[in-house]
C-alpha cells in the first residue's frame, strides 16, 4: 500500500491534534483487527509497518510464539512456528497473512472506522483532561455556549472542554450572554456519575483575583510583593493584604500602579468591584485599623483573650467602616481574623479622652 496523503495526514494529526503517531498507529491497529475478525471471524493480532521515505503500509495479521497454547486463535506453539520457519523464538509474532484493507466488505471497514475514531476521541480526550488539570488554578479564556438552570456552560479556548460555571461561582449581578468571550479560574476537574470529565471553573472565588493580581502586577508575579490573605464578596468589595521584605519598595502602590492603571485593569474585569489594597502589619490594632479601609479608625483596642476588637471611627465615617449591610467591617474580621465592633467616636468619647489623658 502505497499513500502519501497517509504520511502528511500522520504528521498533521501530531502537529495540530497533539496525538502521537505511536498512539494513531495502535488505535489502527486496533481498528484493522476489528475489521479483520469481522471478516474471516479470526481474532489475531494486527502488525502495522511504515515505511515513511518509501511512503509505503504493510498490514499483517499475527499469532504469538508461545509454548503451551491455550488461545489457538492468538497463540501457536514454538514447534509448529518452527515448522515453518527455524528462526521463530518465544514471544516472536508469527506472520499469519500479509492483509490488503481493499478486500475488506464495507460493514468490516466500517467497524474498523468506529474503532479507530472511538480511540482516537479517547485519547483526545484525556490529553485535553490531562492539560486541563495542569491549568488547574489559572485564568483560561472561555467562550459562553449556553445557559441552562443558571448553569453557565462554556467552551474553553484551545482544548474544546467544557466548563460549567455554578451560580456560586459567578458574580452576582454580571450578565453572561451566549457567545460571549470571558475570562475564568479553573477551579478543579470532576468526574459526572456519568464518567464524563467535567471542568468547574469560577469568576467568583479570591483565587480568580488573585491570578488577575499576578498577570497585572510583575512585583507579585516575581515574589518582591506577596499577598498574604485576600478575602472577597464577588460583586462588592474584594480586601487584599500585601507585602514586601525590601523596604525601599511601595507594595500598595506597585499594586494600584501609575495613575490607579493596575487596579483600575482588574476593577474593569471584575464589573467595577471595589478593590481595598492594605499593606499587611504584624501589630493586629494597627492591621485592623488599615482593614478598615477606605475608612480610618482614630483607636483600635484589643481583647486578646476573645480575640476580639473595638475600632473607634469619626461619627461621618461609621456607615464608611460599616460598609453596605455591614460589608466592610465584615471583610476587615475576615482579613484580620478578629471580631470588629465599629463604635462612633462621640458614643465612646469619654471613654478615649481618659486614655489620652493618662
């Protein structure tokens, strides 16, 4: 047999699908078996030789060398192999009949297309899943190909595998329309009862801000700055504590960048979520007081035994601190780690000029 299309179609396939000749040639082979045992009802095994510089196949059907027989049907005894030929060892593949794919009826090529197709989707598959967990816990981009049941189902870029985006992972008030180009955080790679590989991906989680702060900020990205805890409200306010052991360098403002361009890039992505970046402290009272940003606590006092913690702020600033329906003061004990109660200045003012005082 004799086809040059073959070869070109071979490396074409290596090149573009990513799946080895090696890979092709088995599931060829396999399909070629199939065929063959539906055509003379013998199940051999199948050798397929390539000559790439002669452009030339050859298809052989096989019994292995074996010394006691127990499939008469893939196995021949050393002795009758020997009979035909003395050079025949244990575990050699003796040559049943060389094959032409021309004489194989329509029903048997068509078996054997099904094989091959079926094996090659396999294998497509898993290289798809196995690059898929490799991306597990970056930002891919995705394109919406439906919504059903406030399930987002997207196409990711590249691969073909579908993600599914949970109403918990996307942002609350973001409308995703079908066709769509969005960016995702690949949370993790599931197997459906079914046995179907399923991506999960997010918009909502803190590890989809944080890699949007890694491909935005080069000091994160090469460790001079490091964000120490990150907590989030998808859709409202996102507080991120950073910082730095070279003393000379501005952590806060390498994050916000020139004229807020830095931030302002991840705000625009994020729908126009708030961004509080604080610069992280080892002392809680003044660690605390910055969570509390954009607001400015004048006091913090701490109840190490309960872990708990008293910021005093300007009576303007309160609903600041606050936050809508208690959003910034929540996030702040979250990013901090401590229990928050904001107070006014004027319902504790006494109570503070006696510190000053002593």
């Amino acid at each position: 047999m004799i086809n040059k299309d073959f070869f070109q179609a071979l490396d074409q396939l290596e090149r573009e699908k990513k799946i080895s000749k090696d890979l092709f040639i088995e599931s060829l082979a396999a399909g070629i078996a199939s065929a063959y045992k539906k055509e003379t009802g013998l199940n051999r095994g199948i050798d397929i030789q390539l000559n790439p510089v002669k452009c030339t196949i050859r298809v052989f059907a096989y019994r292995i060398v074996v010394n006691t027989v127990e499939d008469e049907e893939k196995e021949i005894s050393l002795e009758d192999a020997r009979k035909v030929k003395s050079v025949y060892n244990l575990g050699d593949h003796f040559i049943d009949d060389e094959i032409s794919t021309k004489l194989f009826t329509r029903i048997a090529a068509q078996t054997a297309k099904q094989v091959i197709m079926q094996r090659i989707n396999d294998a497509r598959k898993s290289l798809v899943l196995s690059e898929m967990n490799e991306k597990e816990g970056e930002i891919v981009t995705a394109i919406i190909r439906r919504v059903e049941n406030n399930n987002v189902y997207v196409e990711i870029s590249g691969s073909q595998m579908e993600g599914i985006m949970m109403p918990s992972d996307q942002i609350r008030g973001e409308r995703y329309n079908v066709n769509d180009i969005i960016k995702v955080y690949v949370k993790n790679v599931r197997t459906s009862a079914r046995g179907n590989s399923q991506v999960m991906v997010s918009r909502a989680c803190v590890g989809f801000v944080k890699r949007l702060f890694e491909m935005e900020v080069p000091e994160i990205r090469s460790g001079l700055v490091v964000i120490k805890k990150m907590v989030r409200e998808a859709g409202y306010r996102t507080k991120m504590a950073v910082a730095s052991d070279d003393p000379s360098l501005d952590c806060v403002g390498s994050c916000v960048g020139a004229r807020g361009m830095r931030i302002n890039n991840i705000v625009h992505e994020l729908g126009g979520e708030k961004i509080d970046v604080i610069e992280w402290c080892a002392d809680p009272s003044e660690f605390i007081a910055r969570a509390l940003s954009p607001a400015k606590a004048m006091m913090v006092q701490l109840n190490e035994e309960e872990k708990k913690a008293i910021a005093i702020v300007p009576d303007d600033k309160l609903s600041l601190a606050i936050g809508k329906a208690g959003q910034n003061v929540r996030l702040a004990a979250k990013l901090t780690e401590w229990k928050i109660d904001v107070k006014p200045y004027s319902e504790v003012s006494g109570m503070v000029d006696d510190v000053f005082d002593n």
